[in-house]
C-alpha cells in the first residue's frame, strides 16, 4: 500500500515517478488497459472549469429571458435585433461544440495533459469573450472571442498526434 495526500492506496494504483527515488510514489489510474498521467488532473479541472462557463452562460439567458419576457417553451424572440436571441445564441453556440471540445480535451489529455489543459483553458477563455460580445446586442462583436478556435484546433492537432504515435507501432510490426 501507498499513501496519497495521506490516503492509503493500494500498490495496484501507485507507480513510481520517472527518475524518483524508490520511496515517491504517484497516482496512476488504468482503465481499459491505458495509464493515465498523475498531471491527468489538469483536464479535469478544466474540464470543469467548462462546466462552469456553460452554467454560467445558463443563468445569462435565464435572467434575460425574464428581462425579455420570453415565456417557455420559445427558444428564440420573434423581434428583430433580439438582445435576448443574442444571450441564446452565445449559450446554444457553446453547446454546439460542447461534446468535440470534451472529446478533444479528454483524447489530447490522456497523452499530453499540460498542452490539453492549456489549449482547453484558451477554448474557455475564447467563449468567455464570444459571449460577453454577443451580450452587447451587436453580433459582429461576438468575432473578439473567435480565438477560442485556436483552443479546439489545438487539441484536435495534438489528439491526431497521440493517435498517430500510438498506431504507428502497430503499422511497423
């Protein structure tokens, strides 16, 4: 058995750190036959973070919503130059790609947890800028936060690099 943060492990869940002494140990978890990085835990509290930008995105078209009075179950105001069609769109855009950037962030970051957290903070980052630009009322201003693009096209290239060094070997065999 090992210890964590004070916790007893069990040895089938610690494995020693690269070039550490004998006594470290850090967590790995296996599941489906693959370890997963202790630096793992980046990606999930971005994957958190994520979480929260889409329930704070959430509450923005609630509380506009009611400013409005859209009454349930209409998506969207019939009224030209909708504000509140503006609060819907940034939330319902963000969920649109909502499950790539989690599969994206979740494949890059079984290989490369650092880069995937990074490009995933910057993905967040982007949607925050998207939206408080589509809040305004002007959707052109939403484009400041088009570089959340960059965020998704990071963990799309670094997932297709995980995916191509882990096949590789199997292609040489």
């Amino acid at each position: 058995m090992g210890s964590f943060l004070g916790l007893k492990m069990p040895s089938s869940l610690t494995a020693p750190l690269v070039g550490a002494s004998a006594g470290r140990m850090a967590p790995v978890v296996t599941a489906a036959g693959f370890a997963v990085p202790p630096q793992f835990g980046y990606v999930v509290l971005t994957a958190s973070a994520s979480v929260m930008l889409t329930q704070w995105q959430m509450f923005q078209v609630a509380f506009q919503r009611k400013r409005s009075g859209v009454k349930y179950p209409k998506m969207y105001e019939d009224a030209e130059d909708s504000l509140f069609n503006c609060y819907q769109r940034a939330h319902q855009n963000t969920l649109e790609s909502y499950p790539a950037f989690l599969t994206l962030l979740t494949i890059a970051g079984l290989a490369y947890p650092i880069t995937a957290s990074a490009f995933g903070m910057l993905w967040i980052a982007g949607r925050i800028v998207y939206s408080l630009g589509y809040y305004t009322g002007d959707p052109a201003k939403r484009n400041r936060g088009a570089f959340h693009y960059f965020g998704l096209w990071g963990l799309l290239i670094t997932s297709i690099v995980f995916g191509v060094r882990t096949v590789l070997p199997l292609l040489s065999a």
